[in-house]
C-alpha cells in the first residue's frame, strides 16, 4: 500500500513552524511525525503539502492510496485500523478525518459518498504549535518504547550517576562523561554519537538525538527533546529543539519549541510565566491574533533560521518567525514577522538576499548545502510574511 501524509487543518496553526516544511517533518518526542509513521507502518511515505514546498517535498501517487492527516501522531491501534482501510472508507475522530482510502483515478473526494469509520481510542494530535512541548513528554515515552523494544542498550559509563537504569537507553557511539541522568519520571534516550558532558544533570523523559550535545554543566528537567546537530547549555525545561539549533550557553529556555537553524546568544532567557499567573496568550496565524492557550507556562515558538544576541530576553508567549535576526536591550515585542531584523528598539527588513547568504554558511558548517530549491522556498515565506511587516 501507498501512504501518503497531508498537512491537514491544523498546518496554519503550526506556523511559523510550518513556513518550511510539511507537519509531518515536525520532531515531537524523539522522532519526527514522517519517522514514526514509516516505523509503525514499515513503509516509506511522501507528502502532500502547499504547492511550493512540492518540490523539496514531492508527493508519489500510486493506483492506491491511503491518506494519513501527519497531525495525528502513530499508534499501534491507529496504525492496525487504518492500515484495515478499503476502498470508500474513512477513519475519523470526532469531526476530523485522520486517514481514507483513495484510488490513482478518483478525481475527488467526498466524504458523504464514504463509510466514515469512527476511530473512539486516546490518540494524539498536534493541532496548535504548543501542543508539541506540552505533548512532548507522553511522545518521548511511545518513541522510547518503538526505539528500544528488543533491544539492547550500550553500558552506562564508569562515574554516571543513575536512577532507574531499565529506563535508560544509550546507542552506539554515544558518549556520557560524570553525569546525573534520572529516569524516574520517564525514559532518558541518548541517540548515536551524542554527547553529554561533564556535570550534567538530566531528569526524564528526555531524548538528545545522533550527533547533539550537552554541554558542561547543563541543567535539562523532563519533556524536552535536543534535536540531531544541536548544541545545548544552561536551563532547559519542557522544550523541543527540532535539529541543527543551539542554545549553547548559561540561560533559561522553558515551554519553547525552536526550529530548525536557529541559535540563540549566550544568556538568553525566555519568561514561561506570566507574573500574575494567568494563562498565556499566543500569537496565531491561523486567526491573525492572540490565541488563548490555556496553559500557565507557554515560553518562546521561534521559526527556522532565527537568531538573537547575547542577553536577549523573551517575555512568555513570544512567536518569531522564519530567518529573523533579534538582538539590542529591552524585550522585542511577541510577536515577530518573519525577516524581522532588531529588537525591543524596532524592526526593519531582512532582505533575503542577506538571509540566504547568512544560512548558506551557517548550513555550510555541518557540510549541507542550502540549494536553489531552498532559496525558492525563502523567497515565498519572505512573500507570504510580508503583510505582518508592518514597522
């Protein structure tokens, strides 16, 4: 069979995240939606996404197919009932569909000409771009059991202080030097050639994955997830590094999702805590305003290929957009367009002729090059953010 993951509804919700990539390229626990999807279905799948994206992200149709919404995150009992899918039938929870089944010749679909099957277990759902760290404990612990099962975990090194040692996973290649990992609460997961140095101390459930690190000394508590190429330091809570990103110095970084590219200067800090403790407002492209969350802690969404200076400051329920570059005393305002360029003081344009210069040698660094289909993509989100770069 032929599986094909689509965006769904939920993909403006999920912007700026989103700007760049289909949903199922999102990381939530320790793998990404397209990952886990093609673990549990044991075959590989492409996408249906916006038209210009189509070219990084094509989609291979076959005589059958079945669709999957890339919201939903992967279930063995999910995956069981659509993988049980015929022709004419949809699975659905509640009102939204999450797979059906389509043929090479159809030329649309509609859902009143199908069986609509109503999918009635837990399952869950990526649908606003805070539910990928508030969610993220709970996917941390299904990957840990889809990565692990039957297998064996490499030794735990001379002079690691463990607790809970079953719930602690180290692959090949990993390295793990003088450090507290406690895997009470949930699995810690330590991906190839990692590395976690000197003085660190990790609470579960945690994934760092292949060829990240932390560094000296590095305080990271439960729910988060340090992406693949990523370099992180100071106070981490409940956060999602998606890949290639640093936070590599002293600074605090709570109920924040970063993308792809992005780094933040030494001493940044974001507030997750509104002072008088109300819930927090975020910023919502899908409604062009403050969405109410309803969680206490909600820090800092932040687009691929961002950026801030030394001692940035971040004030709770911040969204920056794709490649802004934010920098200069004072908090920047919460919500900031892509190709923004400065801080509390103001903003201008960051033209992308300067950000695709800048991410070519960023990208360069790890030996990926940044390509004529990628600058396409920079200039369509530069085009497609324009409207919010009113300064």
């Amino acid at each position: 069979m032929n599986y094909i993951l689509f965006d769904g509804t939920a993909r403006n919700a999920l912007l700026p995240l989103t700007y760049t990539k289909p949903v199922a390229e999102l990381r939530v626990g320790i793998l990404t939606i397209r990952q886990k999807w093609e673990k549990y279905l044991g075959f590989t799948t492409t996408t249906l996404t916006e038209e210009y994206l189509e070219e990084k992200y094509p989609m291979v149709e076959m005589e059958q197919n079945v669709m999957v919404n890339a919201s939903f995150l992967p279930s063995e009992i999910l995956v069981e009932k659509i993988t049980e899918l015929k022709e004419n039938q949809a699975l659905f929870y509640g009102e939204e569909v999450i797979a059906f089944y389509t043929t090479e010749n159809q030329e649309e679909v509609d859902f009143d000409a199908y069986e609509q099957l109503e999918f009635k277990e837990e399952v869950l759902q990526i649908k606003n771009t805070w539910d990928i760290f508030s969610l993220n404990d709970k996917a941390i612990k299904a990957d840990f059991d889809l990565i692990t099962e039957g297998r064996k975990s490499q030794p735990i090194p001379e002079g690691v202080q463990v607790i809970n040692k079953e719930n602690i996973f180290i692959e090949e290649g990993a390295e793990v030097l003088f450090s507290t990992l406690n895997a009470t609460d949930g699995p810690i997961y330590i991906g190839e050639e990692a590395s976690i140095m000197e003085g660190c101390s990790v609470r579960g459930p945690f994934a760092i994955c292949e060829h990240s690190a932390l560094k000296m000394g590095a305080k990271i508590y439960g729910g988060t997830t340090v992406g693949p190429h990523c370099k992180v330091g100071g106070e981490v809570n409940n956060s999602v590094l998606m890949g290639y990103s640093n936070k590599g110095h002293d600074g605090f970084l709570g109920n924040s999702v970063l993308g792809e590219w992005c780094n933040l200067g030494a001493d940044t800090n974001n507030s997750n805590l509104k002072n008088n403790y109300a819930p927090v407002r975020l910023w919502s492209y899908e409604t062009e305003g403050f969405a109410k969350t309803g969680l206490q802690f909600c820090g800092l969404i932040m687009g691929d290929h961002s950026k801030c200076g030394i001692n940035t400051m971040f004030n709770t329920g911040t969204v920056i957009g794709v490649s802004s570059n934010i920098f200069g005393t004072g908090f920047p305002r919460n919500f900031v367009p892509s190709f923004s360029w400065g801080g509390a003081s103001g903003f201008t344009t960051y033209l992308t002729k300067k950000a695709i210069e800048t991410a070519k040698i960023v990208m360069a660094r790890r030996g990926i090059e940044l390509d004529e289909v990628e600058e396409r993509i920079f200039e369509k989100v530069f085009e497609l953010s324009d409207s919010y770069r009113n300064y």
